[in-house]
C-alpha cells in the first residue's frame, strides 16, 4: 500500500519543479512545503534523484499509455484529440522538457532515459504519419513523411521551452488545445481536400 506521505511528497515536488524549475528546489525545501522534517522526507526518499526518478517514470508511463491509442487514429479530428491529451501531460510534468538540460546533466541516466523516450516518440509520430498517408488523411511522400514525423517531435519537446518567451506568456498557463492546434499546421500542406474543413475550423478556433 502506497504511504499517504510518500504521494504528498511527489506531489508537491512535481508542483515546485514545474514552478521553480528543478534546479531551483532542494528537498529541504519540499519538507518545508509540506511542513514535514527533512528527516521524515528521506525516509521515504534518500535523494533528489529518487524523487525526480520516480515523476519521470509516471511521466513516461503516461505517455507510453497515450501511445497505445494511435493505431485507432483515423482522421484529423483524431489526431488533434490525441496530440491535445500528449501536451495535457507534457504540461503535467513540464519541467522535465523546461529543464531537460540540468536533468540530463546532473541525472545521467534520467538523460539517457529521456533520449529513448525520444526515440520512442519519433518512431510512433513516423508511424502515425504513414498511417494517415495510408488511410488517404495525408498526401505526403516518405520522405516528406519522415520530416514531418521529426518537426512533430520536435514541436511536442520544446513547445513549452518556446512559449516562455512569447510575451504575456510563462509557460505556466500553456494551452494544450492551442499547442496541439498549432502542431497540426505542420501537416497543413499535406492535408487531403476532405479532411481539411476540420482544420480551418481549429483556425477559425483559436486564431479567430
């Protein structure tokens, strides 16, 4: 049975990794949150590492869980839905792409972790990408596809580093339905003539 003080402690780490960044917390400053001893917080967790371990995990968990739903991807509507949930959860745990840098510098192996899990990704977006071509959603060549695939990755990674320097904007109140809106522009010129009433009703959404 999971102890009530263990989830608190995740919990608030992951709230103060996502608005302090995780360089900036220490876990002291999670037992002070939590009004605990720093004792009491490393009976549960030794270090730092374990803590930001275990939040990565859930994060990849999470992910991998959103993944099995691609085979069922059939239309562009679909993707959106699909692509809204991926930034639900990367918003989740934004400090692991915000400050994947400092992760992979003082965490190797969560580094090494995080490059498969891009790996992973890349896969699944190349195949999803021939998927569409295939059902006739997308006309796209292979490789037309294989780029796509990679600037699709690439803008899920770094969407929210991106929005911290859009101006009225810190990265904290991202839109997820809005980052996946503007994901889908990169398949924009690939899209078939019946699938695109969809898309110009996003626009219509979210740029008026």
């Amino acid at each position: 049975m999971a102890s009530p003080t263990r989830d608190r402690i995740l919990q608030a780490s992951l709230a103060l990794f996502n608005a302090e960044g995780l360089a900036g917390v220490s876990t002291h400053k999670v037992a002070a949150e939590l009004g605990i001893s720093p004792g009491n917080l490393h009976y549960h967790f030794k270090t730092k590492e374990q803590i930001v371990t275990v939040l990565f995990w859930r994060f990849e968990q999470k992910l991998e869980a959103l993944g099995g739903g691609v085979a069922r991807i059939a239309a562009v509507d679909d993707y959106w839905l699909a692509l809204h949930l991926q930034f639900e959860a990367i918003a989740e745990y934004r400090f692991i792409y915000r400050d994947m840098a400092h992760l992979a510098r003082e965490y190797p192996e969560l580094g090494r972790r995080a490059q498969a899990l891009t790996a992973r990704n890349l896969l699944a977006a190349q195949a999803l990408v021939t998927q569409l071509s295939a059902s006739g959603v997308l006309q796209a060549s292979s490789e037309q596809a294989r780029i796509l695939a990679l600037q699709i990755v690439f803008t899920t990674t770094c969407w929210l580093s991106f929005e911290r320097f859009i101006p009225g904007r810190d990265g904290r109140d991202t839109d997820p339905g809005l980052a996946a809106f503007y994901t889908l522009t990169l398949i924009s010129p690939y899209i078939s003539g019946e699938s695109r009433a969809y898309l110009d009703y996003l626009k219509s959404k979210y740029l008026g």
